[in-house]
C-alpha cells in the first residue's frame, strides 16, 4: 500500500469515527462519543487532514463543554484552533472552533474572551465560496445570532441575551425549511432568560412551546436544553404552571432514554 492509499484511508476512518461520535452523542452515550471523537482525532492526523483533525478535536471539546467542563474543554479547543490555522483557509474550521470557544469562555464566566471567540467566529462571512462540506463540518455562520443569545445567557446578561434572542426567533421563522431543532433551542434559551429572572410566565410560555416543538421533531439536543433549564429551576418549581412543565419534560426525558 502506498503512503497516499494510507493516508485516504486513515482520512476515511477519521470521518467515520467522527460520524460514530455524533450518534453516540445524539444517544447521549457521552463517554461512547468522546472515544470516537480520540479515535477519528488519531486517524486524521495520520492522513495529514488538518481540517477533519481539528473538527474531531472540537467535537471532542464540545462533550467537556456539555458536561460543564470548560476549563478541559478550553484546553482541547485551543490545539483545535492551532491545528485549523494549518489547514485549508477557505473553510470554516477555524471559525467553527471559536464559535465553540466562546460557549466555553461563557462557561467561565468570561465575557471579554467569549466576545472575542464570537467576531472570530462572525469572521466566517467573510469567506467565499463554499466554506463547507456538509459532512463532518457543517458551521455556514448561519446560526450565530443564536449562539450570541445563548452565550449572553450564560454570562446574566439578560436584557440583551432577550434581545438577541428574540432577533434570532424571527430569522429561523424566516429561515427557508426552517429547522424545528434551531427553533426549539433558541424558545428553550429564552426559557432560561425567564428562569434567571425568577419569572414563572416567561418560562412556561416559552418552555411549552420549546416542549412542543420537541415531541415534533423528536430531538434529542432540545431535549438536553429541556433537561438543563429543567436542573436551574430551584424555588420556580414550586409555582404550579412550573411544576407541570417539570413534569412534562421529565417525561419527555424518559421517552428518550427508553427509545
């Protein structure tokens, strides 16, 4: 076998791992996708593939940051990031690791980082042509008015996460085949701005419809942002309209576990 045959074949293989990686994270089988993720990481790197190498580290970070992990998570998105600066500039890799980035300065609580990693991120309109391979990276810059709402959840700053948010509903209502996913995320981001007010109204009108939204389309990464603005709602399960979506997003959660 000669060394390119290794190479596409070890290229090959980091693409199939990273795609393992995605159904055992889907699965929630957190600790299944972390392995798959170390293994295409391997592969690509012995194809000399900068790109998918760092696309599999990112997906690797994306578990820690799932897991509220951020400080390990930082760690791997920073090699992630050196390694897509090798790679080919007319893809959004790099732009893609510092849209993950910044959920991850979030996490810390570091605003000045998290802004950064964000108009890094931005940075991807800027590119031409096709940024893309809509396998194993998929990151267009389409979604970033809903990770910037997300991100200034994460970090209290309410008034403009709202507005942010709210800004982000009506792009994805006018999205062409509007995705239910990004939809319910974003109805279960503005949920969370209601839970960190302390505002029983905010979080059910906006947690039903994010609950609706996944029992149609059966997402298992809506129902993780269920199932975490489900964990944050302390004293606000006491209300009753609270306590009946606590109940319906639990079973929701079990509906999954058992499928």
């Amino acid at each position: 076998m000669s060394l390119t045959e290794a190479k596409a074949l070890c290229g090959a293989a980091g693409d199939i791992f990273q795609l393992a990686g995605e159904l055992a994270f889907d699965d929630n089988r957190y600790t299944d996708a972390a392995a798959s993720y170390l293994l295409a990481a391997s592969a690509s790197k012995e194809a000399g593939s900068y790109d998918l190498w760092a696309c599999a580290l990112t997906r690797h970070a994306y578990v820690d940051v799932h897991e509220r992990r951020y400080q390990e998570a930082v760690g791997i998105l920073s090699a992630a990031d050196r390694i897509a600066r090798r790679g080919d500039s007319s893809l959004s890799t790099r732009h893609w690791v510092a849209a993950v980035q910044a959920e991850a300065f979030a996490g810390l609580g570091d605003l000045a980082a998290c802004e950064r990693a964000l108009d890094e991120a931005e940075k991807v309109v800027d590119l031409a042509g096709s940024t893309q391979n809509r396998g194993w990276l998929r990151f267009d810059g389409s979604r970033l008015a809903e990770e910037r709402g997300a991100r200034f959840v994460q970090l209290g700053r309410l008034d403009l996460a709202e507005r942010t948010l709210r800004g982000a509903l009506g792009q994805v209502a006018l999205a062409e085949g509007q995705s239910f996913r990004r939809r319910g995320v974003v109805l279960a981001n503005l949920a969370a701005v209601g839970v960190k007010r302390e505002d029983p109204e905010q979080v059910v009108a906006y947690g039903r419809q994010a609950l609706h939204l996944a029992q149609q389309s059966s997402s298992g990464y809506v129902v993780r942002r269920l199932q975490a603005l489900r964990a944050d709602f302390g004293g606000l399960a006491h209300d009753v309209r609270v306590a009946e979506l606590d109940a319906e997003i639990d079973a929701l959660s079990a509906t999954h576990r058992e499928g």
